[in-house]
C-alpha cells in the first residue's frame, strides 16, 4: 500500500470526523452490538465523509484553475 497524501489524508480527517460523530450519536462504540442499519450508517457516514471530502477538494481545484485561465 502505498502512503497517502494531502488530499487522502484530509479525506481520512472529515472521514473519521464522522464516524467518530456517528458512533457518539449511537451512544453505543461496541460495534458487536450495532444493528445492521447501525452499521450501514457509520459505513455510510465513514465513506460519505471521504468522498465529500475528495470532491470538494476537487471544486476547489476546478474553481482556482479557472481563475487562472481566463
């Protein structure tokens, strides 16, 4: 596996954000005892926070490259 880098490792932060909010919400961190739905919605949260965290990086990108082309 190879290292992750800036944009991997800010996607991991705002995905560990929120499933350490999920978990909170739950009031329960024994994961042996979460329903499946519980643990379809902290493995929604985890990987919904790496994704939204990748494409808003991605915009930013998107958004800094267009002002220097025009």
């Amino acid at each position: 596996m190879t290292d992750a880098n800036e944009a991997e490792l800010a996607a991991m932060k705002l995905a560990s954000e929120r499933g350490g909010e999920m978990i909170e919400s739950l009031g329960q961190s024994d994961m042996a005892l979460w329903t499946v739905d519980q643990w379809h919605g902290f493995i929604e949260a985890v990987c919904g926070g790496y994704v939204e965290s990748l494409m808003a990086q991605q915009a930013e990108v998107a958004a800094a490259l267009a002002k220097i082309s025009t």
